[in-house]
C-alpha cells in the first residue's frame, strides 16, 4: 500500500519524490527541535504560545534538513475553513519566521511558481496533498471537520481544473497524519454534517456508534471518498493510517494533550532547476 515513509525525522511522500526529484514533499514529526515542554521539541507554530525564538529555530534547523530555504517558505493564518490561495513566488517568506505576515484566513494554498514550500500547521486535522506532473501544480489543505464537510479537498480539484486547466485524471493526491477513527468521538451534529456532504446517510468506514451513543469518525476516509466522489482516481489517491492521538510520541495531537501542544508542519515544494 502506497503511504508515507519516514526519513530521518520527518515523514516524505516517497512516490512523488522518486517522481519528480525537485519535488520536496511531506510532514513534520515531534522530535528534533529546540521547544521546552509542553511543545517539546519540533514545535513548527507560532500561535501556540512557544517563545518565537525557539520556533523559528526549529524551522532554520528543518530547512536545512529538507535542503529548501526558509526565505522559500510561505504559511497561512487557518481558520478551519474552506478558503484557497494561489500562491506566487512574491509571497516568499510570508509566515515563515512569524505569524504575523502569514496569509490571512487561508486553509488551502497551492502554486505553479518553483521555489516556493508550501506550508500548513496541524495537531489532529487532516494534511491534504496536492500534484499535478503534467501543470506543475502543487498544493495543501487543512481539513478538520469543519473543512473535510466543507470540501475543501473537492475544492481545490475543482479549482485547478476550471482555472488552471488540469486534468482530473492527472491530480494526485495525499491523505496524511491524523486522528484516527479509534480517538476521534464526536456528536450527532458532527455527523449530520458528514452526511450532507456525503449525500447519503451511511458510507462503509467513515463512521460507527460507540457504547455511549456517540460516533467515532474517520476523518481520513471521509476524506478519500470526497476525492473519489470529486473524480480523482482510485490509484491517485495515498492515504496515512498513522493516527495523530495513539502515537503521541511522534506527534502532536490537540485532543491527546488537552489542546496544550505543538503542531506538525505539511510541506511541499518544487525547486527550480539549478
């Protein structure tokens, strides 16, 4: 099963870099930084309360274990919503050593221009991963409930092939780290929701009751099927079994650490020929 492979401290999307060896793309695990208890130690978030300084090292240190430039880099102020950015190689550097110039209100970037590292923040939520060989398209999504419902994933789809004219059979995409169907219990509102994205009551994986009257969700399945139902093709589509929660010594997970933690980075980049 094609997924995501660990190197060195970090977790990389294998298949895509063999493809394409100027692609640089994967997520970031917690060891191998500089951050004090509770963010210990490769805490890559500004807006969790770590002192700046120890952020901003964590980043340099990881840049130079990916080989991609911090002044390449660009993040995004998420809001768990469902809006993309198209992101040039002006935006250089917009959130990659504060969080103040970071994109306003983003949840999904993407970009054609070389040289530039897309980056998203995540404690549970869903990575989504983007590629198109063909128009040298790469992109992310963050996609918690809230985003997963709202399609974000589909979104970004649909945007490349109505306005960067991609074609459906040629988009690849990731499904990376998260909290699995075993930790993550939500309520009947939360699934009401799911269902309406859906379009149906029930899909084998997504959901199932518990002892308690409340559901456990596989954000990470829901996801895949709105891929499928978006068109991307079945082999296309990667997806982590990794979950965020029952391996916290590797990562980050809100809900395990009663939202007092860090946060994992997803990346993708495409350098420019040298």
């Amino acid at each position: 099963m094609k997924t995501f492979k660990q190197t060195g401290k970090h977790l990389v999307i294998e298949e895509w870099q063999k493809e394409n060896s100027f692609i640089t793309a994967g997520f970031t695990m917690r060891d191998g930084g500089y951050s004090p208890m509770p963010f210990n130690s490769l805490n890559m978030g500004f807006h969790v309360n770590d002192e700046p300084r120890f952020v901003q090292d964590n980043r340099k240190t990881f840049a130079d274990e990916i080989n991609f430039p911090i002044q390449y880099w660009v993040g995004s102020k998420q809001v768990h919503g469902t809006h993309i950015v198209k992101v040039t190689g002006e935006d250089r550097g917009r959130g990659s050593m504060d969080f103040e110039t970071a994109i306003s209100d983003a949840d999904g970037l993407y970009t054609k221009d070389e040289d530039v590292l897309l980056t998203s923040l995540y404690a549970d939520c869903v990575p989504l991963y983007f590629y198109s060989p063909k128009n040298n398209l790469i992109g992310l999504a963050h996609a918690g409930w809230r985003g997963t419902v709202g399609k974000i994933g589909p979104k970004m789809i649909e945007l490349w092939c109505e306005k960067e004219n991609a074609d459906i059979q040629d988009i690849k995409t990731a499904i990376g780290p998260a909290i699995g169907e075993c930790c993550y219990e939500v309520d009947e509102k939360v699934i009401r929701e799911v269902k309406e994205a859906l379009k149906q009551d029930e899909e084998p994986g997504v959901f199932t009751t518990n002892n308690i009257g409340r559901f456990q969700l596989n954000l990470q399945r829901l996801n895949e099927i709105l891929f499928l139902q978006a068109g991307v093709l079945p082999e296309n589509i990667m997806v982590s079994q990794q979950c965020t929660s029952c391996e916290n010594s590797m990562f980050f997970s809100h809900r395990k650490d009663n939202g007092k933690t860090g946060r994992m980075m997803s990346f993708i980049g495409r350098k420019g020929v040298k």
